[in-house]
C-alpha cells in the first residue's frame, strides 16, 4: 500500500476540520433533542401535570350546618355503589407545553441528526481521497449515524401501517401509549422500552459515532509549520515595506517546504561511536569477530568487511 503523500494531509485538513466541529455540533444537538424527547415522555406517563387541577370550592350561599334529628336510614341499592360519580379530566395548560416542547424537540431532532449523517458520510469520502490513516473509524461512524437516523424518525408519520415510532415521533403518541397502558391495552414495559429504554440506546451509539469519528480523522488534521524566522520576515516586510533595508530577507527559508510535524522524519548523521557499535553488531550477527588490530580489507564474498 503506498504511504501518503503529506501534501494530501495539508489539503484535506481544512475540510476535515470543519466537517469533525460541525458533526460535534449536530450531535450535541441530536443529545438534548433526546434527551428532551424522553424526559416529556416521563412527565406524560408518571405525573398529571398536564391535567387541570380540580378545584372542589364551596358555594357562597350554602345554608349553615345544623344538628337535626336523624331518621331511619334506608338501605342503600347495590346498583348503584358501581357508578362512578367523578368527573373527567381535562388538559390544561400543561399539556399544551408538553406539547410544544415534544414538537421542536421532534422537528430539530430530525433536521440535526439528517445532517449530522451528511457530515459523516462527507468527511469518510474526504478521508478516503487523502488516505487518511484511520479511515475505517470513519466509515464506522458514518454507519452508526445512518442506523440512528433510521430508528429515531417518525416511520408512522410517512407509513401509517409500521410499527416503528421512533424517537422523535412526537407528543400525540407519547399520549396513546401512556393511554394504552393506562386502559390495560398495552403492556408497559412495552411501552418503557420503545420511549425510555431505546433513546438512552441512541445516546450511547451517538456518542460512540462521534468518537469514532473524531479518532478516524484526526490523523488527517494538521496543520502547516512555518519556520519563525520567515514569520518574522514577513511581519518586517509588512511594517516597513518590500523595498526597505530594514526588512531582512532569507530566501532559503522560503523555499523549504511546509509540512506536517511527523510526516517526514530529520536526517541525522551517525557518529563514529555509533558506527563502531553498528558494525559490531552486524559482526555477531554473522558469526565473525576480526581481531582488534587486524585492518579492515575489502573483499568479493564478505560484505560485511569493507572499507569505511
């Protein structure tokens, strides 16, 4: 496999850059659209703030209580012990806030996450072209994001006959399902898994695609090194202009190339301790020690003894 080039790197690096902040954006935003998501449907199915609060106030005009004498009591039918004389309840303005907390939760939630698998799929085709070391991390993020996508849209909106709700179903199914589960419908636990249990899921494979992805192009993020004293040229040059003697000039420095810290290694010359050392090791290797004050020749058949 060939090595990439650095100047690849260098290219690719501000698409990368902006591709990594813009999917970390998008899922934080994803989180708190689920997070909002779930905790409305904890408020519908274990409170009752979205019900008025019956107020039992008593008239003004009541006659006052007086002691009387008490006749036979009749006995009471059992017909009617089994009417339910309670009114019913009423949504009150609890409701219509849960409401719209659901709807922008659902709405932003989807649009976000839409583009969050834009992003990925984006920066694993921008890592492919560099060959970026790494990339299968990113393929794996951009996999992750499109199997969230498919199970956190409302599938009942576009299909009316599927099964699947979704996360950001919205709030009038949160309702039924606590409903259903109040008449005995539904089972709860059901009904507990597919709001409760399956979004703290996709948080835990949100955050696994974002790391995944973060890791896979940052190898692919770098950033150019200018040597300082061609940033201090040219800070000369723009104070006292091109033609001023005061402006010093290194046209060596200008022509070195900029690349990446890591991608090409410094040359480095070896001592003569360091090539004693070398050479006797190669001598063990081979199973051959020369006496210490016998000269190296050069021959045909030992590589290992030339000249240096």
């Amino acid at each position: 496999m060939p090595r990439p080039t650095p100047g690849a790197y260098i290219n690719a690096s501000p698409a990368l850059l902006a591709l990594r902040r813009g999917a970390v954006f998008s899922s934080l935003v994803v989180a708190i659209a689920i997070i909002a998501q779930t905790l409305t449907f904890a408020f519908v199915h274990f409170t009752e703030v979205r019900f008025e609060t019956a107020s039992a106030a008593k008239g003004e005009h009541e006659a006052p209580l007086a002691v009387v004498e008490a006749g036979p009591r009749k006995p009471i039918e059992s017909s009617r012990l089994d009417i339910d004389q309670s009114e019913p309840r009423k949504p009150g303005k609890g409701d219509q806030v849960l409401a719209g907390i659901s709807g922008v939760a659902s709405g932003v939630g989807v649009v976000a996450l839409a583009v969050l698998v834009a992003q990925c799929w984006m920066a694993t085709a921008i890592a492919a072209g560099a060959g970026v070391i790494g990339m299968q991390r990113a393929v794996r993020a951009a996999t992750i994001v499109t199997a969230l996508f498919g199970m956190a849209i409302p599938w009942t909106s576009a299909i009316p006959s599927a099964t699947i709700w979704g996360v950001f179903c919205g709030y009038q199914p949160l309702v039924e399902a606590s409903t259903s589960v109040a008449a005995g419908t539904r089972s709860e636990l059901v009904v507990l898994g597919f709001h409760a249990v399956l979004p703290i899921a996709l948080l835990t494979l949100l955050v696994w695609a974002v790391v995944n992805l973060s890791v896979g192009v940052s190898a692919g993020i770098v950033h150019s090194v200018v040597d300082p004293v061609v940033e201090a040229e040219i800070a000369a040059v723009q104070q006292h202009g091109a033609g001023s003697l005061y402006a010093a000039r290194s046209s060596g420095d200008l022509d070195r190339a900029m690349v990446a810290p890591g991608l090409a290694a410094p040359i480095r010359i070896a001592g003569d301790n360091e090539a004693d050392r070398a050479m006797a090791e190669l001598e063990k290797l081979a199973g051959r020690r020369r006496p210490t004050e016998e000269p190296l020749r050069p021959t045909g058949t030992d590589p290992l003894r030339r000249p240096i």
